[in-house]
C-alpha cells in the first residue's frame, strides 16, 4: 500500500526552513512520505525581460536544486526514517503546491516566503493556499512548543466538523492531548421560544452556558471512541471565537480550524476566524476545508463517527 504523503514547499527562505523541519515531523508522526517542493516560475518580475535566456533559466534551475538539496538535508536530520524525495517544479509556487495538494495528507508551508515582511502577515503562497488547496493546509508560524497541545475550534458547522476530524487523527498520530474549544456568546445564540408560552425569552442564569457546553459534549460524541488513547479536554469558552483561539494558540502546539465557521457566507473561501488566527496566533495554523477528504494517519478517509 502506497503511504500518504505530506508536501512541503520551500524557497530557501528561514520561515520555509520551519516548515520543511516541521513538515517532516508531520511525516514521522503519519507513517507518511514526505515530498518537499520548490517551484521555478519564469515569469521575471516587472520591469525585467519579458523572456530570460538560457542561462538564465539555468540559473533558476541550479538555485533550485541547491535551495532542495539544503531542505532535504535539515529534513532527514530531523526525522531520518522518513522517506524523502524532491521535486523541482516549474511554474507559480502557489498553482504548484495547490494541484499537488489534492493527493497530500497535508500542505505544509511557511508563514512568509523569501519576499515576506518581517510583519508576519501572511505571504502570498500560504495566503493562495488556505483558500485554494484541495486539502489540510499547515501554516508554520514558529517552533513548536514542547509537550504542548492541539487546540481545534468547534462551532457546529461542516468545517468545524472536518477540523475535527484532522485535529484527532493528528493527536493520535503524533500522541498528543487535545483542547476541544467552543466559544460562544449571548449574541450568537439565537432566542428560542419557551416550550410553556406563558414563560418569558430570557434564560435562567447559567442556562446558556449549560446548553453550549451540551453541544459541544454532543458535536465531539463518537470521536473519544473511534480514538480512545486521545486525552480531551472539552473548553466552552463565553468570548468571540477569534480572540478564544487566539488566546488559547499561546500555549498550543499547533491550531486547528474549519475555513469557515457557522457565520460565514457561502460564497467565501475563507471566514473572518480563519483569517483572523492565521495573521495573528501564536502557533502553527491547520486549516481544513468543510466537506473535503481529511485522511488520518493511515492514509484512510474520515468520516463522522456513527453515534
């Protein structure tokens, strides 16, 4: 059987180097092959030739090569049983790595590319792909932190339910705790008629908070038993979602959210939550997309758990 195969693009730039090392731990936890990526675009930039020559293209080529060869060295140091190959592309990094994510178990990239701010806003590759990627997309911001958890963010919509999904094969695989996070506010839940109509709308205090602490016990029932050795800590938090997550990537390993959450409109790639945690938390950033393929560490497709 063929193992699932984690990418990861590279440009020789520092946050890149992150992500090759980090992509290669991904690997080792998954069983998987890791495949490390570089993208040649020869299109030259404003105000150049419009057409390099051929020694020119050589040079792209030779600077590739070597910017690969330095990725597959730090990547094997950190992991030496992984399985390691190269691939040398040409065209826009950001169409490579989106076409090559539809057969990966994940896409691993940095924060910002070899043109990125010191800001650590988003590059344009990371950018493309949280919104363009087939699959699971790994955003390394910075080390991980030692024997820290996996937080993933749980609002109920089919987003939320594949981040789920990722968050537990991930934990299993890589033997980690999961922080289960749902944030909630009086604002966000709509009023529900009292079933006795003499009753008045507002409810009794704590009520609110008892009923999402519910949901979340009933949108994480079937995963602690399709994956048993997962420590779970169930987190209902009364905040905005993005300053919750946000908050809680302080002190986790690595962030996991759905594209877009129960508020998002359909018609937009990304939501306002997923952007927000992906310019501003403090840790790695996974973001999965509602209703795609999300295999876990064994290559297999998952599903919600039958209840």
């Amino acid at each position: 059987m063929q193992l699932p195969q984690t990418v990861v693009g590279t440009d020789g730039s520092p946050p890149a180097g992150a992500a090759v090392e980090q992509a290669a731990r991904e690997a080792a936890c998954h069983a998987a092959q890791l495949r490390i990526v570089y993208a040649v675009s020869l299109v030259p930039p404003p105000g150049i030739a419009s057409v390099l020559d051929e020694a020119g293209e050589k040079a792209l080529r030779e600077g590739g090569e070597r910017v690969l060869a330095e990725a597959e060295s730090a990547a094997r140091a950190v992991a030496p049983e992984v399985e390691i190959s190269t691939t040398l592309a040409m065209g826009d990094p950001r169409q490579v790595l989106a076409e090559l994510s539809r057969d990966a178990l994940m896409t691993v990239v940095g924060s910002s590319g070899s043109s990125g701010i010191a800001s650590g806003l988003l590059g344009s590759v990371s950018r493309h792909l949280t919104t363009h990627a087939a699959g699971p997309v790994m955003v390394v911001r910075a080390t991980p932190v030692p024997a820290a958890p996996i937080v993933v963010g749980i609002d109920g919509s089919p987003a939320a339910e594949a981040a789920t999904a990722f968050a537990f094969a991930e934990a299993a695989a890589c033997g980690e705790p999961l922080v289960a996070l749902h944030a909630w506010s009086e604002w966000r839940v709509p009023p529900v008629p009292p079933e006795d109509p003499e009753l008045r709308y507002a409810k009794a205090p704590g009520e609110l908070r008892a009923g999402e602490e519910r949901l979340l016990a009933e949108l994480l029932s079937g995963w602690g038993e399709r994956y048993p050795g997962v420590t779970v800590e169930r987190r209902t938090v009364r905040e905005r979602a993005r300053q919750a997550l946000i908050e809680a990537s302080r002190s986790a390993r690595l962030l996991v959210v759905g594209s877009r959450g129960k508020g998002g409109f359909a018609g937009l790639r990304l939501g306002s939550v997923s952007t927000a945690v992906l310019h501003h938390a403090h840790c790695s950033v996974v973001v999965v997309r509602g209703g795609s393929d999300v295999p876990d560490s064994g290559g297999q497709l998952l599903a919600r758990p039958a209840v």
